[in-house]
C-alpha cells in the first residue's frame, strides 16, 4: 500500500482555542496497487470510529488513546489525592462517569472508553482481588488446583457490577452520537493469568506450569471466563457500548500452538456468542507483543485487531489483509517527544493504514508522566488530518 500527501496548512478556531497549536491538515491518497481504494458511503448517523470499522467512508482517521482517562491527567491525579483506593475511583458510578468524560472534555476524542479495569468482574465470580499503589493487582487467593477452579463462579453482571451498566449508560446520554462509547473485557488467557499468578507476572511460571501440568484444570478456569466475558459483553452493549474491545494483553506470552490451545479457542466462543445476539457491535482485540501472532488474532473474528508499536503498520496491514480493521500504533513513548517529532509519526502511521478501516491510536497505553500538552497535540494533529478519495 502506497499513500501520497498533500501537505496544505489551515488554522481551526475551535482547536486554536483549545491548545493554541496551529495544526497542519494532510491529505491523503491509499492506493492499493494500481487501484484507489474507495469505502463505502457509511451511516452518518454512527459516530466517525464506527463508520472507519465497518468499512464507511470518513474523511479522516477516527482516534482515541488507551488509558486516555487516568493518571497522565492533573484533573485525574486531584480526583485521586481525594478518592486514594483504585477501586473506589473505579466502582463509583459518579466517579467513573466524571473520569470517563474528563479526556472528552479537553480533547474530543472519537471514542470514550469506560474508566474500569479488566479485573473488575473477579469479585462476582468469587475471586477476591485488590489493586494496591505501587504493587498493582494483588490476588489474593490464587487458583492453582482444580478444586480452587471449582469454586468459581460465572459472572453475572446485572447482579455484581450494576455500577458498570449505568456508568455506560450516563455516558451514551452525554457524549449522544459525537464518539462512541467504548467498554472493554479482559480475555479468558490475561485473566486467568493474574488469577493463577497470583498478580503481575514477569516470567508467567505458575501459569505456564498449571498449562503444561494439568491442562485439564487450566481449560476448566477458561471456559468459566469465556461464558462470563461474553456475557459481560453483552451486559455492556445492552447498556451504552458501542463497541467493546477486548484485551488479552498476557497471550502473547504463549507461543503460537499455546496460544491455539489456550487462548484462541475461547476468543472465539466470545465473538460467536456475542454475534448470536449483538451482531453488529464492533469488537476490537488486543495483544501487547503481537507481532508473532497477528494473522492468529484475526482467526478470532473480532471486527478489529489493534497492533502494538513492535509491528510496522504497513506490514500488519498487509498480514491481516484489508478486511480485517486496524488500530494503533503510535508508540506511546513518542509523546514524550517534540512536537515535530510527534506530528512525524502520526502521519507515517495513517500513511501506512490507508484510507479505510483504520482507528488512531497508540500501540499500548498512555504511560505515567507524559505530558498533557502532548497529548493535546496528538488529538489536534490527528483530527486535522484529511484523507484525498
């Protein structure tokens, strides 16, 4: 895929007021091979990320960040002095709504994701955990023998997280039709990986150990999780989501036959389940590292796989083929750049994604400390990007 520019500068009055940063639009031709790919005319009554995912015709790349609600935010870090527990901040529906909305207010991003965690659900299935400062989450009665696997049970969302559903539902109302409303899940692996490992792990011993011991007991804990994601993806989307995306962020520590054995077949159960009843909700996969794995992911069927800054957005493009969409995949540490450098690399990115079926954003969360400035700029030089159809 080969994308030409057409550099022409403007100045937004409604950005300038924001950030003071006169932006640069760019116009972009996608050709693939000799022939110039033309979207379908999308739905103007769907926000912008929803029409890029379904193939519809923008002007523009769509663009959101990971983490963009958290803790790279003054606003969030006073919220934080006040309500200090991770989990407070987190199982509030007033909080969550007011962190949720505090990146929409300043940068108008495309889409609005939900302020939770992946772990959110683990207290419903009889899995008590904690995210402690400084540490991260703690489990605090890892499951290793299939008696513990026993004791967990399937997650029901309307009874245990009813915080989550009306959080969702708040922020439908507030953002309407401007962005999309984003939930998200953690994947059956990644979360069984904390709940064996007993928390962060760095070499996945425990988990690799229970895999390659007892499978049996493993696959036990991971079907209990693909039933209670799937259903919590519903829950989500019956509530506001407008797409979801899910994270398996500890898969790509298996390797590729593992990663069929242990994570794929449950990715799988989880899209199919959610097509039956919510067959148009766009769902988004991602993997930290997944330049090994790329054409496995799209093997699950979600509607997105978001590429991680390792994989060259070119190549991703070309391994996952166009039908699949892409995000990413700016390299967060990129933001701790100029502001020259970072304009840079926006545009190597959406030059490389084309035209058609590709969501702006980083390869991995925003990290601590980045500056919000930066942040602002991102969002500015993005959204002054024009495509040339």
């Amino acid at each position: 895929m080969a994308c030409i520019y057409s550099p022409f500068s403007i100045s937004s009055p409604s950005i300038s007021a924001r950030s003071r940063i006169k932006s640069k639009q760019f116009a972009i031709r996608c050709v693939v091979g000799e022939v110039v790919a033309e979207p379908k005319v999308a739905n103007l009554a769907e926000p912008l990320l929803l029409h890029a995912v379904r193939g519809g015709k923008v002007d523009r790349p769509p663009v959101w960040l990971m983490r963009q609600a958290g803790r790279y935010m003054k606003s969030y870090q006073m919220i934080c002095e006040k309500y200090p527990s991770f989990r407070e901040r987190s199982e509030n529906v007033d909080l969550v709504v007011e962190i949720s909305l505090q990146p929409w207010k300043v940068f108008k991003p495309d889409g609005v994701i939900l302020f939770s965690d992946i772990l959110t659900p683990l207290p419903g299935m009889n899995i008590p955990f904690d995210i402690v400062k400084g540490k991260g989450p703690v489990i605090y009665s890892p499951l290793r023998t299939s008696g513990d696997v026993d004791q967990v049970r399937e997650f029901v969302p309307e009874e245990f997280v009813p915080y989550v559903g009306e959080a969702l539902s708040i922020l439908r109302d507030e953002v309407k039709d401007e962005a999309a409303v984003l939930g998200f899940v953690g994947a059956p692996f990644t979360l069984a990986s904390y709940v064996v490992e007993g928390g962060s792990s760095k070499n996945f011993t425990k988990i690799k150990q229970l895999a390659f011991s007892q499978p049996e007991v493993l696959h036990a804990l991971l079907q209990k999780f693909a039933n209670s994601m799937a259903k919590y993806i519903k829950y989500q989307a019956n509530n506001g989501a407008q797409a979801v995306q899910i994270f398996d962020s500890w898969a790509t520590e298996l390797s590729p036959v593992d990663f069929e054995e242990f994570s794929l077949p449950y990715l799988k159960q989880i899209v199919e389940s959610v097509r039956k009843t919510h067959p148009d909700l766009p769902l988004i996969l991602y993997a930290s590292g997944s330049g090994g794995l790329l054409e496995r992911l799209a093997m699950t069927g979600v509607d997105v796989v978001s590429l991680d800054w390792t994989v060259d957005m070119a190549e991703g493009r070309k391994r996952l083929g166009l039908d699949v969409a892409v995000q990413g995949n700016v390299d967060p540490g990129v933001l701790f750049g100029s502001k020259e450098f970072i304009t840079k690399r926006i545009h190597d990115t959406v030059a490389k994604a084309g035209n058609s079926k590709h969501i702006l954003n980083l390869g991995h969360g925003i990290k601590v400390g980045t500056p919000e400035e930066n942040v602002a700029h991102f969002f500015e030089v993005a959204q002054g990007i024009r495509y040339q159809m």
